[in-house]
C-alpha cells in the first residue's frame, strides 16, 4: 500500500511539475513590423551588398532574374516567392546566409506597403 502512494505522489508531482503554459507571454514581446522601411534606404544595401553579384542586369551563375531595380525586387518578392528562399536558405546559394535582422528588414518592407 505503501508503494501505491509513493508512486501516485510521483506521478502527480512529475505532472505538476511538467505543466506549462502555452501563452504569448512565454514567448517574449512580439515586435511589430517596421513599416518606415524603404527600398532605397533599407533593402537596396541589402541586394546590393549580398545578391547583386549574381542577380545583376543581365545576371549570371544562372541567376534567372535581375534584382537591380526597385521592380525587380518587389517582384521577386511578390511573384517568385525571395522572402521564402532567403528564409529556406537557398538563397543566396553560397556564401552565408542573410541574417535575421536582414530578412526581418525585407519582411517589413512588404509589410509597409513597399515604400520607394
């Protein structure tokens, strides 16, 4: 009998103790999007600075598009799917990948409506 109360005490403490809340809160703030996020300002030097070796006009290594323009990269974005290749990591193919700060940067630029 005694065994039978040891082990329900356990198993009621494991439980207890394994319990947790599923709230917003255990996730941290949710940061809202920058929407003062511009091409020429904040998304351009990226480009520029990690795609535009291979997505240049005409573009090379198989690049099958050029990203040099204001609608070259809303394009992307909208029509073939960049945010999801650069979140994936196929884009850029090598190299380092962008950095949190970098996608988040574009992410809030579609967010914003795509200022210029």
């Amino acid at each position: 009998m005694k065994k039978l109360e040891i082990f329900t005490m356990l198993f009621f403490l494991v439980v207890f103790v394994s319990c947790s809340s599923d709230s917003a809160e255990d996730d941290g703030p949710i940061t809202p999007p920058n929407t003062d996020v511009t091409y020429s300002k904040n998304v351009k030097p990226i480009i520029d600075g990690r795609c535009i070796n291979c997505h240049n006009n005409p573009p090379v290594n198989s690049a099958p598009m050029p990203l040099v323009s204001y609608n070259n990269v809303k394009d992307a974005v909208t029509d073939r799917n960049l945010i999801a290749r650069i979140e994936d990591g196929s884009m850029p193919p090598t190299g380092s990948d962008l950095t949190s700060t970098q996608i988040k940067t574009i992410k809030d630029w579609e967010t914003g409506g795509f200022k210029e």
